[in-house]
C-alpha cells in the first residue's frame, strides 16, 4: 500500500512539475512568424483525358505521359511553437511538359498521337497546417496537409503538323495536399529544408478546341527545397 501511494505521489509531483515548467515558460517567447520559399522537381501522374460524347463523337479517353517538371512556391506563416503548430498560406505553380499521349478509345485500338508541344501547369492558392513531431540530431521532421483551389492549364496540345492545338483550355477546382518536411537551423532566423508533396486537384472540367467535354484532374509528386526566415519572436508579455 505504502508503495502504491509513493508511486501515485511521485506521478503527481512530476505531472505538477510539468505543468510549473510550462507555465513559467511564456506561449509567445518562441512562437513567431516566417516566410518561405521552395523550389524542385513535379512529377505528374498520367491521368486520362476522358472525352464525353455528343451528338457527333463517341467517348474516348486520351492518356498524357508527362516529363519531370518543375515547382515554385512561396508562403508566409506563423510558428506556434509552443504547441509544434504552424499554419501558412501559400502559393505555389507546378508544370510540366506533355511529352506523350495515348488514344485509348473504346471502339478503336490505342494508338500513340505524335505530338507538337504541349504543356499542364497549375497555379494553386492553399492553407496548411503543419505538426512538428520532434528533432533529432538538429534535424526537425514535420508533416500536415492543405486545402485550397487551384487553376489548372493544359494548354497548347497540339498534333505534330497540326496548326491548331486540340486542347487548349483550363479550369479552376477544390485542391488537396499532404506534406511531409524535414529542416535544419542554420542561424537563429534561417532554417532550410527537404520536403515531399502530394498534390491533387479532382474534378476538373475541360473543352477541347473542337466542342467536346473533357473530365479529368490533376495529381503530382513534388520533392523540393526550401529555405524559411523567421522573424524575432515578439517579447514575453
């Protein structure tokens, strides 16, 4: 029994003590704001083009085949990092170039179509939320996702040979990304960092040149760089 008390007493001493260290440390002394930027590689997943019908064309399904593209992206946030929160907003573009694409039609054999040029990108305005789990060797590693919309081009698709594109259109939908991020301090204000992204935007909604409603969306891979100065944290109050 006499043991059983101990522990309970030595618990509540050490949750008593955890509670007294947190106190007396101020929420705003390290909670700050930053800015970032980032740049790398976009992989683009190869998604159908899917062609609906009309009264003068059966449905098909165009399969793109995309190069390694590359990605820009900027953000201002605020590190609550008393509780290992940070949100941001941000902006960022991603494009790459369609170096294929596929007629995978319902009543015809797939064929390959030479291409011209041709190029998707997407311009995306998103909030995120990160959650730093900890830091090991200097190393802190994080992970969270976003929400936001996102405008998505593809634009010039055009046949070798052909005067005209045969897409060349865009559409503005709901976007999603999950993010999972490690960072350094270099200095007192400056952090860089290696974070992967996944990106999707769904249903979006398209015309080609000559009428015809597309459905399709848009998922990429992105492994960037990123550099983030953080403003002095404001005085304790």
């Amino acid at each position: 029994m006499w043991t059983r008390k101990r522990k309970k007493s030595s618990a509540l001493l050490a949750i008593a003590g955890l509670c007294i260290a947190y106190a007396s440390h101020p929420a705003s002394a390290r909670d700050r704001w930053y800015v970032g930027g980032e740049a790398g590689v976009v992989g683009l997943e190869d998604i159908p083009l899917d062609i609906g019908p009309t009264p003068l064309s059966t449905p098909a399904s165009l399969r793109p085949g995309y190069d390694y593209g590359f990605g820009l992206g900027a953000a201002l946030g605020y590190d609550l990092s008393s509780f290992g929160l940070r949100v941001e907003a941000e902006v960022a573009f991603r494009s790459a170039r369609v170096a294929s694409i596929r007629d995978i039609g319902v009543f015809l054999p797939s064929i390959d179509i030479p291409l011209e040029s041709g190029r998707a990108s997407a311009l995306s305005f998103m909030i995120n939320g990160l959650y730093d789990f900890g830091t090991l060797e200097g190393f802190t590693f994080s992970g969270g996702g976003g929400i936001g919309v996102a405008r998505v081009n593809f634009a010039n698709l055009r046949e070798r040979g052909a005067v005209e594109p045969f897409i060349n259109a865009s559409d503005t939908s709901i976007a999603f990304q999950a993010i999972a991020a490690v960072r350094r301090a270099l200095t007192q204000s400056i952090d860089v960092g290696v974070k992967y992204k996944f990106f999707t935007v769904p249903n979006l909604t398209i015309d080609t040149v000559a009428g015809d409603r597309v459905s399709t969306s848009l998922t990429s891979h992105s492994a960037m760089f990123s550099i983030i100065y953080n403003f002095p944290a404001s005085p304790p109050r």
